[in-house]
C-alpha cells in the first residue's frame, strides 16, 4: 500500500506516532478544560499558561531543587493546582453569575500577566529539559523513542482515571449532579463552593501535568502555553463543550488527523484542525459530542 | 430538644428576586408531627416561601427559626444539614445520573435514615428501575425518587413543593397515602399545593397565602364550614 502512493513507511508510521503523542497533549489539556466549564461555565484561557507553568515548575525543580522528572511529575501539578485554587477563591468566584465573556476576559487577562512575569525572569529562547526515558524500540518497521510511548500510557491513563472519577464514583455522582442544578445539590446539604474550587484546582491541575509531560520532548519556554492553547479550544470547540469523553477521543483523533495531513499534505497540517472545526460548527454546532441546548 | 413543640417558625419574612419584593411579611408555625399546607394561587409566594427556609433565595429578612436555630443567614447546605429534607417543585432529578445515583446524592445528615432496601420496600418500582437514566422515568416515578432520596438522609422535617403535579389520579392516591405514612412515622412535613382536595385528605392544618403573606390559618376539621372563604381565597 505504501509503494501505491509513494510514502516511506518509516515515515509514516513516525507522523502517526507523533500524532498520537500530540493527540495526547490535546486529550490531557482539553479533558481540564472541559471538566472545569462544566461546573463554572468559564473558559479558561489560562490553561495555556498553567500548561507552561507545570512545564516551568518542573524545569525548577529539577534545576533549583535536584528533583528529579518522577517527583516533578507529582509535585508540579500540585503546584500549579494551589496556584489554580488561590486564582479560583480570589478572583474567578466573583464571576459565576456574570456572562462567560467576563471569565473569558480575566482568564486571558491573567495569561498576559504570567507570560510576562515568566519572560521577564526566564526570557524568551527557552530552556532544555534532559529526557528521563532516553533510547527507544526498534519496532522492525519503525524506531519508536521510548519518551514517546510514555506520554502515550501516561496520557490514556490520566484520561481513564478522570473519565472513571468523573462518570463512575459516588464524587463524579456529585460533580456532574452540581452541573446541572449547583442551587440543589447545596440543598442537599453538600458544600458546592467548595467543589468547585476543587474542581478548577483539579483541571488546572491536568494542565500543569500536561506540561511537565511535554518539557523534555519540547523546549521549556514562557510561549509554549499559547503556542498550543489556540489549538486545544478548537479540539474542545470540534468535541463539544463540557462532554468529558468527547474532550478525550476528540483531542486524540485530531492529533492523529493532524499527523496524517503533515504525511499526505504537509503544507496543510498546521491548518488541518481549524477546518475541521469549521466544517463541525456548519453541520452540528454544538460538537461532535455536546448537547445542544 | 423536646419531642413536642415547634419545629419551624417563621416570622416577618420579606424575600426579593432580584427587583421584585415577593415575601411581605410572611409569618406561620409548624408544630411537630404535623402536616402542614401552605395554600394560594399561583404567584402568591408558596414556592419562594419554601426556598428562603432552604436558603435559596439571595435576598431575604425576618426570621426563619428551626429547632430554636436562626437560619435566616445561613448557606443552604448548612440548613439542609441540620435536618430539612427538600423535594423542590420540578422534582430535580438529575439526568445525567442513574436512580442509585440519584438516590443516594443526598448525604445521610442524621442518623435513623431509611436503608437503601427500606427505601425500595417503600417503593418497588424504583428498585426494578434503579439503572435507568433519572429523567427516563415517568412522572410519578420521578417524583417517588424525589420523595425517596430524602428518606435516606435522616431528615425529619421534609419540604414537599406540589408533590402531585401533574400526575394521574392513582398516582396521587399513593403518593397521599406515603405522606400519611410519614406522619404517622413521627415526620413533620410542609406541603405546598394547588390541590386543595388533596390537601384536606393528608394535612393537619392549613395556611392561606396571598400576596406574599399568611392571611388565614385553619384546622383541616375546620374546612368544611370555610369553604366558601376558601374557593374565593383559591379562586376555584
């Protein structure tokens, strides 16, 4: 098949793997961004840059702390999660009952200052992070890097977890009851306040592990949030807003997309995603996987 | 606290949405044990009532006493907490969880809340569906959930906003004969309704509500010979 149409195999199989892992990316950090418009209803812009403040908190620690990639790993979401919740009590709770446009624009509003405050201090060329998985797997009919086939598993994994927490457990019982109707899961007797902060704690924590992912595979840079970001709400805009698996599968399936494209048309593979979201808010507006309402 | 007495007491209570000033002064007691309606015409501010005793109305005044407790100020989650158990107008089922699901949302507050099982001895039909999606169920089905998941919580004072809406006649009978049982299991109970023969059949006494405050209570025995009053105050 591949003679037919004249592509190498190797480099094939090299973009569907680079896909897969970007796909990853896309599932990782549309899954918080889902989760947390489910219950605030605000778009979180700043997820970009909580994406690049895992990445940081991870490069710090290593550099600063001797911590190593497998403790950054835990730590850093952690980190960057606080930093989600002193955000969430101090600034967006003022704003669940005004329109999504003021979430919006604080979010973005606060992507400008961190990026800022990052660039200032660490500027703008970026900083190497060592791979902690080096060497790979000589498939037969391709090399697959080890790193990679890592933030694959660990991606699948963090998406299942968060799917079974979110549709299986007593705790997703109440989050997705709090989506519906917040006033009467309070009546119930159950603290939503405080769920929610919970809730955008745990989503922008997903962003900060997304970015300790990526540091070794891509330069530890104060721009790298919003180089990514742009493409992450499209994924969210083409899966539908606040459906958790279709964040998942989505964010997987264009990343796949997007490698493919860069096989069979190169010059398009940049541009891929924004078409596709085009055509889905033509023919079904509310995404692939939303409900419309 | 004693097992006789006054379990809410509401007094001068003034409630807004927003602009509108709904509440003017609403006052009335529920002794326990009792069954207790609070009777109108639509927009005559019995809904909004049971939602300031649940802290679900932004701005309201007065005061709210349950069991000798102040709640006027308090977050819903903190009166729901110290015993109420609400069964709000639309039922409130929640669609994207199942019957368990939606059974057990509320959390057991007391201790002497009915098991999973007693629940569903109460109401068969519910554990035959208990994997159904909530809002898959019928009508009355729904609203024996939304009755059931109270029972589990330990609550002994229970809100019920027009538990019969809507529903086919059968279905009523039931659901008066589950109030009647609750009373005689030491329940105390706040019903709102529209349907006033309904109401003769389970309720102890009676507040009339108009324009957002109480202007006449009467015994249910007391019904028969103000019934006149009543159709005008009704508006049937």
């Amino acid at each position: 098949m591949f003679e037919l149409i004249g592509i190498p195999p190797q480099a094939f199989y090299a973009q569907l793997t680079l896909g897969l892992v970007n796909g990853a990316f896309y599932a990782v950090l549309s899954l918080g961004l889902a989760v947390i418009f489910g219950l605030l209803n605000v778009i979180n812009f700043t997820h970009g840059a909580q994406y690049m403040m895992g990445a940081f908190a991870g490069y710090i620690l290593l550099t600063l702390f001797g911590v190593p990639y497998w403790g950054a790993l835990i730590l850093a979401p952690i980190i960057v999660g606080a930093i989600g919740i002193v955000i969430e009590r101090t600034m967006l709770r003022h704003l669940y009952h005004l329109d999504h446009l003021y979430g919006l624009l604080l979010t973005f509003g606060l992507v400008l200052v961190i990026e800022g405050l990052f660039r200032q201090q660490y500027g703008v060329s970026g900083r190497p992070y060592p791979n902690p998985l080096p060497g790979g797997q000589n498939l037969g009919f391709m090399f697959l890097p080890n790193y990679r086939l890592w933030v694959i598993v660990a991606s699948v994994v963090v998406c299942f977890a968060t799917w079974y927490l979110i549709e299986q457990t007593r705790l997703g019982s109440y989050l997705r009851a709090a989506v519906e109707r917040p006033d009467l899961v309070q009546a119930f007797g159950i603290n939503v306040p405080v769920m929610v902060t919970l809730t955008y704690g745990f989503g922008v924590a997903l962003a900060g592990f997304a970015g300790v992912l990526a540091a070794p595979i891509q330069v530890v840079s104060p721009m790298m949030g919003m180089n990514i970001i742009i493409v992450v709400f499209a994924v969210v805009v083409i899966g539908g807003m606040g459906s958790i698996l279709g964040a998942i599968i989505t964010g997987y399936f264009l990343g796949l997309v997007e490698g493919l494209t860069r096989v069979f048309y190169p010059e398009a593979s940049s541009t891929v995603i924004f078409v596709i979201m085009a055509i889905v808010l033509l023919i079904r507006p509310q995404g692939l996987f939303g409900k419309a309402k | 606290m004693a097992e006789t007495g006054t379990v809410l007491k509401v007094k001068d209570l003034e409630a807004w949405y927003g602009e509108s000033h709904i509440l003017h002064g609403m006052s009335f007691e529920i002794p326990r044990g009792e069954v207790v309606t609070l009777l109108g015409r639509n927009g005559a501010g019995k809904t909004t009532t049971m939602r300031c005793i649940m802290g679900m109305v932004g701005k309201r005044l007065g005061s709210i006493a349950f069991e000798g407790t102040e709640t006027i100020k308090m977050r819903s989650d903190k009166i729901a907490r110290l015993g109420v158990g609400y069964v709000p107008e639309e039922r409130g089922i929640f669609a994207s969880l199942n019957v368990i699901e939606n059974l057990e949302l509320p959390p057991v507050i007391k201790p002497g809340g009915m098991t999973r099982d007693e629940v569903f001895d109460l109401f068969p039909r519910l554990r035959e569906r208990r994997n159904s999606q909530g809002t898959k169920l019928s009508g009355g089905e729904q609203q024996m959930l939304a009755i059931a998941r109270i029972l589990r919580t330990g609550a002994k004072f229970l809100l019920l906003d027009e538990p019969t809406e809507g529903l086919a006649p059968v279905i009523v009978q039931q659901i008066g004969e589950i109030i009647r049982d609750l009373k005689a299991k030491g329940f105390t109970i706040l019903l709102v309704e529209q349907n006033f023969h309904f109401a003769s059949t389970v309720a102890d006494r009676h507040y009339v509500v108009e324009h957002g405050h109480v202007v006449e209570m009467m015994r249910n025995e007391e019904i028969g010979s103000n019934m006149e009053k009543l159709q005008e105050y009704l508006g049937v």
